[in-house]
C-alpha cells in the first residue's frame, strides 16, 4: 500500500512526464501558472505574443521569419551553403560574378587566396590572373614552384639545370665557387 506522499511523488513524475512529452506546454488557468516566459493562451502555456513579421519558432524565442537563417520563410527552413535568408528566401549572399566561399566573397580570377576555385591558394611568389595561379614576372614556372633561374643552384639558367656543389648559380650559368 501506497503513503499519502508517495502517491503525491508519483503524480508530479506523471505530471512531469505528460509536460515533457506534450509540445504544446502544460495546462493553465492563466500566465502565472507558465513560466516567466511563457503565457496562458487557451488553456495551454505557450510562447509569449511576438511582434508583427516574427514568429516563436521554438515555442519560446521570437525571430524574423525574413532574415533568420535557420528559421527563413518559415519555421525550419535553413539556409546552407553560403545561403543566407533575404526577405523569406535563402539567397546567395554575394553579388553577380563573385563566388561563395564560407562566408566571403571573393573573386575567384583575382583572389590570391581563392583562385580559381575556393580556397585554392598562391605561393607567396605566385599572383592569381585570370583564375590561374601565375609566377611573377622575373620568376620562372619549374614544376610546382616558381624560381629565380638567374640565381637557383636547382634551376640555374633553365629548369631543372643543378648546379653541382662545387658549383654555384649566378646569371644563369654554373660558375665555379670562389
């Protein structure tokens, strides 16, 4: 047989179970029943009155349905991929001819950083033109990098040319080392 308080333990556990799974709040007679941010409407406690253009997507936080991301147009629709919300509609936030790339928007012909594609960096002596990373002007293309063939004991005059140890690269010839 069951005492007084535990019969009164068992009904705030049932109680609390029926809110938990109930999403439309628990049963009030009015606001001071809900808690602090919530408000008797019907019979239920739910989100408090939001302002004109916005909406309790999560039952308790206000957001503008026309700039929210994760809540864009409606409750639920969420803006990826370099989308962000623009009055109800997920849209490409960069203009015309600009690539997304996280959360810029460079121009892939010219940005070092993004060439040719995104994230698709030039070395420190590479420039991108025309989406390509290019080598400098007195810098020559040999292999993957870009070298100064006047001076490179790995690619002296030519690409590829080696020096030999006894050797160093001046003008572009292999001169013996003084």
């Amino acid at each position: 047989m069951r005492t007084t308080a535990q019969m009164f333990l068992l009904s705030l556990v049932v109680l609390s179970a029926a809110f938990l799974l109930d999403c439309s709040g628990p049963i009030c007679n009015s606001s001071a029943d809900c808690l602090y941010y919530l408000t008797c409407r019907n019979g239920q406690c739910v989100a408090k009155d939001c302002d004109v253009g916005t909406r309790a997507c999560d039952g308790f936080t206000c957001t503008d349905l026309q700039t929210d991301n994760f809540n864009c147009g409606q409750c639920g629709i969420i803006c990826n991929n370099g989308l962000q919300c623009v009055r109800g509609e997920c849209k490409s936030f960069c203009p015309d001819g600009r690539a997304v790339c996280g959360d810029t928007c460079p121009d892939i012909k010219t940005d070092n950083q993004h060439c040719g594609q995104c994230f698709n960096s030039c070395s420190s002596t590479q420039t991108c033109i025309e989406g390509k990373c290019q080598c400098f002007s007195n810098l020559e293309q040999c292999g993957r990098e870009c070298v100064d063939t006047f001076s490179n004991q790995f690619h002296c005059g030519v690409c590829f040319k080696t020096c030999s140890s006894t050797q160093r690269c001046s003008q572009g010839v292999c001169i013996a080392r003084e």
